[in-house]
C-alpha cells in the first residue's frame, strides 16, 4: 500500500535507512548495558546494578519506538544480531570488565550515539520530516543524560 504522509519516496527511504542505523546502536547498548547488569561484581555492585537496569530499560523501550518509527515511514525493519552487528558502531565488550570499565564503556557509547543521531535532526527537517527529526531529539536528551550519570560515577 503507499505510503502518502507527504514526503517523498526517497525522502522516506533515506530517514528509514538512517534510523535503521540508530536502531542498530541503541539495541547494540542495550544489550551491552545489559551485559554488564548481570556480570557486575565489586563493592558498587547495588548502585551500578540498578543504574545500569534503568539504562537497559530504557533502551528497550528506545528500540521498540524506533523500530515502529522505521514502520511508519514504510520501511522493514532488519532485526536480527547480525544485521544490527552490520550497522552498529557499538563496540562489543571483549573480556571481563571492571567496573569501571563498564562504566567508561557505557559512557562512550551514549556519546557515540549523540554525535551520530545529532546530524541526523537537521537533516530530517530538511527532508520535512519533523516527526523522525522530534524521535531524535528526544532521544539525544536522554543519551546525554544516561552519559552524564556514567561521567557522574566515573568523576567521583
């Protein structure tokens, strides 16, 4: 069925090609900052272990709304590991993690996906898409915020 949302085919296939890639990261954290809820060890296990499962859910929740975005503009979503591992820019953990490194990893990872998305913004309003341009603002809001909390126990 076609798609009338009043923007054009290429329009709708570029911003489905790069929320594709953001779909790609943020389930590419996700599953990091899950990783690392259930191998924490160490003397801020509690904290760190809550904080990282708020992450996580987030992030859950992030995907799902992006991944119906993607819908919406009439794109299939490519949803399997190794079509997201295609895509990421999201590192995987290699080895066991300290704390601390948990940290820094996720840290860099909310600002990877700050400095990909905030290009992305401009460029959906240009192409008059304001909706996918809105997704993408409020996502940054929240990735700079989850990076600040990380920087916050990294700093003390």
């Amino acid at each position: 069925m076609q798609i009338e949302l009043g923007l054009s085919k290429k329009a709708l296939d570029e911003v489905a090609d790069q929320l594709g890639d953001f779909l790609a990261d943020t389930y590419a954290l996700y599953l990091k900052s899950q990783n690392f809820h259930w191998n924490l060890k160490g003397i801020e296990f509690f904290s760190l272990h809550l904080l990282f499962e708020k992450q996580y859910e987030e992030l859950a929740d992030a995907v799902d709304e992006i991944a119906e975005r993607i819908q919406s503009v009439g794109a299939e979503v490519e949803a399997s590991f190794s079509a997201f591992h295609k895509r990421t820019s999201i590192p995987e953990p290699k080895a066991k993690r300290t704390a601390k490194q948990m940290l820094k990893e996720l840290l860099e990872g909310h600002e990877e996906i700050s400095r990909k998305g905030r290009p992305m913004i401009p460029r959906f309003q240009e192409l008059k898409d304001e909706a996918s341009a809105d997704l993408l603002i409020k996502r940054l809001g929240i990735h700079e915020k989850a990076a600040w909390m990380l920087r916050s126990h990294l700093s003390g």
